[in-house]
C-alpha cells in the first residue's frame, strides 16, 4: 500500500508550502438573482449575447469582489453548474500560471477557456469564425455542460493550451460564472477547482478545504446542479470524438446533425498520441482520487443477485486488505438507492468489532444524473470522516452514466465485476 502514504506526505508538504499567501475570502451569492436580458435586434445569437442583470446589491458586491481579484492576475474559486472552477484571466499568461500553482496542476494538462457570449467566443478565435461543424451543437447545447475543441489564437497564452494547435472553449449555464465572466470583459481559463488528483469539488466548503490559504477568493453558488465536468467534444476531428464524457450525454451529442458518427474516446478508438498528450483528461496522471483507497464493485451486464454479489465481493477484498497488514478501522460504501427504497442520505453500522462502516447514497439507481450529482460529493465526505476503504458500486454507462463511470474507473485502485 505504497501509494497511500506517496499521496499522503506529498500533499502535506504541498499544503505547508502555500498555507499563508492568502487569507482566503469566501462571499455568498444566489444564483437566482442573476437573469440575462436579450437586445433588441436580428442577432443571430441574440440569447447567447444576452446581457447579465443582477439584482440585489450583495450579489453585486460579490461579484465586484471577484472581478477585482481577477483583473488583479489572482485565481478564484467559482460556481459552474459542473462543478467549481478556479478561474483566472486566459489572455494574461502571468494570471494562468497561478491556477498551476494553486492546485498544484502538471504543466501539460491545457485548461478549458470559459466564455460568456457568442461574441466574446468569436473575439478569441482567428478570422473571429466559429467552425460550421459546432453551430447546431452551440444552438441546441450552449450555455451548458458542454467543452468543445477550436483552433487556437495568438490571444492564447501557451500556458492555457500547453503548445497544443487547439483550444478547448466552454460556455458555462451558471448564472454567476456566466455573469462573472462578462463582468470582467476576458475570458475566464478555468479547470475544476479541486487540489490536482482530488475529487473535484461540487460545494465552496470543497475548494476551500483544498485551496484555502493558497487564493484569494471563493465565490459560494451553492451545489452544482450537474455534479461532474462537462462533456470534451473535438469536432474537428473526423468522425468526430468525444474526449471526456460529461454532464452533456453522448446520446443527446449524437442527436445533433453532423455527430451521427460520433466516437468516445477509448470505449471506440485509441491514439497514440492523445494516450500521451494529456488533452484527454485522465489519460495521464492520476484523477478524482479520495485518500481513501476506493474499490470499485460493477455489476456484469446480466447479474441478477447484484445485491448478494456485492455484499460477498466487499467483505472478501476487505479481508484481503486486512491481511495484507492494514488497520481498517473504519470502511465507506457509496451506493445507489435501489428502486422501491427509501433515500437515506447515511446509514452506521458495525461490519464487527474492528470495523465501523459508513454508507452513503448518491442517488437513484436507474436516474444517473442524481447518481452524478452525488459522486465527487459522497467520496468527499467519506474522506473527511476519514474512512480507510471506500466501496463504490458501479451503474450501468448510459446517459451521465458514462461520465460517472469513467470517474470512478479512474478514482478506484481496483475495479471487481460481480
Ligand atoms: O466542467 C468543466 O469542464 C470544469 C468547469 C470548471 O468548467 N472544468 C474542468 O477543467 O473540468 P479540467 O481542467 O479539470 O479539465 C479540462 C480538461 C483537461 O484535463 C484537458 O485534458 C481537456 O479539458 N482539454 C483542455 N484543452 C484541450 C484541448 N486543446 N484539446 C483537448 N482537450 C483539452
Ligand atoms: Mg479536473
């Protein structure tokens, strides 16, 4: 068990080194006072150039707030209805760098540029031309979970990027972020705001467990409504791939005229060069990682005692791990609720006495998106009442089934079928 303690005394020493810059500032806001008013004219885009009203003197204040952090070069914590951001200016290569710094982010890992119109899309593209392959998928799926991949610009900093020829470009639907951005008038670089190889954050209380003392600011939206990223869409290629799945499901991308042949990234196809660029998210270094060691239980396709399966598949890997010479004092299950159940958000128990277990719900089996919305949050609160093992069931790849899994895939040490 190595690793456990590689990952433990690297992030202490990481922690100690950043603890004292920032004494760091975190400002409630309601998302539902922010609304977005169309001109009056034959824009094409006219909803998606929509200007932002907000309508209570502290949102404003927030929002000043961040602004000003952010026209300073700092990296802030944000809403998105994905999961928080930490943002910083894109076109300022000195402000991108504090993002890699803050969480600690491997140098080659590009960042996805936030935008909050069509117009300011354009500002940042060569010939301000939007490729005509995106133009249905924008009218249908933007503002919203969705990441698409565009020929980069001169305005881009390498460090957003990474030297790639492209950028990866998204439109947040969250009313703040959204509101945010156009109040700063540039574009908002913005990875999830998680320290590097953590579960990403779903709630303002996760990026300040991860990055207090290391940024200035966390603006508090609340939950994130979709609970993972967004979906990475390069349509420049042909046919063209999805490179992370996310909150937008393949089976909606594929509806959209031009995506009839659309791939998912390792599920239809493989390339060398993508395996070693870390443009595909995951692919290199480690993600989504709680401290906790997590097992991953899936089901097989037809597995009708999935229930008796999964109780014999944890008690017998926790046996293994104890007689491997670990102390598990305490064990985690993050589960499903199964059809005809009541949703308890935690149940204690004692698995004997060893071993305290906590078990946890994310949400419907059969409704993934409450299944999406619950994951990063359920690994990290098993995290905090610092559980030694988690085990984690598995759901079927449908819909935001597909991000889920991949996240968990990539979070677990071992992956059982039963
Ligand atoms: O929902 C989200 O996408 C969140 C919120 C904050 O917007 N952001 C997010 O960023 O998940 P991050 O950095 O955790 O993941 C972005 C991924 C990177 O890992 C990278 O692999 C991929 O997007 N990416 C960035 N630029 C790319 C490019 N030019 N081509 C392909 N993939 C790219
Ligand atoms: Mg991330």
């Amino acid at each position: 068990m190595q690793f456990l303690f590689r990952t433990a005394s690297t992030h202490l020493f990481q922690r100690s080194f950043y603890s004292t810059m920032f004494d760091t500032q975190v400002l409630k806001v309601v998302p539902e006072n922010f609304t977005f008013k169309k001109s009056i004219g034959t824009d094409e885009f006219s909803e998606l150039n929509a200007n932002s009203v907000i309508s209570t003197k502290n949102d404003k204040l927030a929002i000043e707030k961040a602004v000003e952090w952010l026209k300073k070069g700092e990296a802030v914590g944000i809403p998105t209805e994905t999961v928080y951001g930490l943002a910083a200016n894109a076109l300022d290569a000195n402000a991108v760098s504090k993002i890699f710094a803050a969480k600690n982010r491997p140098q080659d890992n590009p960042l996805i540029v936030h935008v909050s119109s069509i117009n300011m899309l354009k500002s940042i593209l060569p010939d301000n031309t939007i490729p005509e392959v995106y133009l249905p998928i924008i009218r249908k799926h933007w503002p919203g979970p969705l990441t698409i991949v565009l020929p980069t610009s001169q305005l881009i900093p390498n460090s957003v990027t990474c030297g790639h020829p492209t950028v990866a470009v998204r439109f947040p639907s969250h009313p703040v972020a959204r509101s945010l951005i156009e109040a700063c008038g540039f574009p908002l670089a913005a990875p999830s705001a998680n320290s590097s190889g953590k579960p990403s954050p779903t709630l303002a209380s996760h990026v300040y467990h991860d990055l207090q003392g290391r940024i200035p600011f966390i603006l508090d939206g609340g939950s994130c409504n979709v609970g993972v990223e967004s979906t990475v869409l390069d349509g420049l290629r042909n046919p063209p791939a999805i490179l992370r799945p996310g909150g937008l499901t393949y089976e909606e991308l594929k509806e959209i005229k031009g995506m009839e042949q659309l791939q998912v990234y390792r599920k239809d196809f493989v390339d060398k060069e993508l395996e070693m660029a870390p443009t595909t998210p995951g692919m290199k270094y480690r993600h989504y990682s709680p401290e906790a060691m997590v097992i991953l239980i899936d089901r097989k396709r037809d597995s009708k005692e999935f229930e008796e399966n999964f109780e014999k598949a944890w008690k017998e890997e926790l046996n293994a791990i104890r007689t491997s010479g670990m102390v598990v004092s305490k064990i985690g299950m993050l589960r499903t609720t199964q059809e005809g159940k009541t949703a308890t958000w935690e149940t204690i128990s004692m698995v004997d006495d060893q071993t305290k277990c906590i078990s946890l719900q994310m949400g419907r089996y059969g409704h993934p998106e409450e299944v999406a919305r619950g994951m990063f949050k359920g690994l990290r609160e098993l995290d905090g009442r610092s559980v030694n093992v988690i085990f984690v069931e598995g759901i079927p790849e449908d819909r935001e089934g597909m991000a889920v899994m991949n996240r968990l895939r990539k979070a677990a040490t071992k992956v059982l079928e039963v």
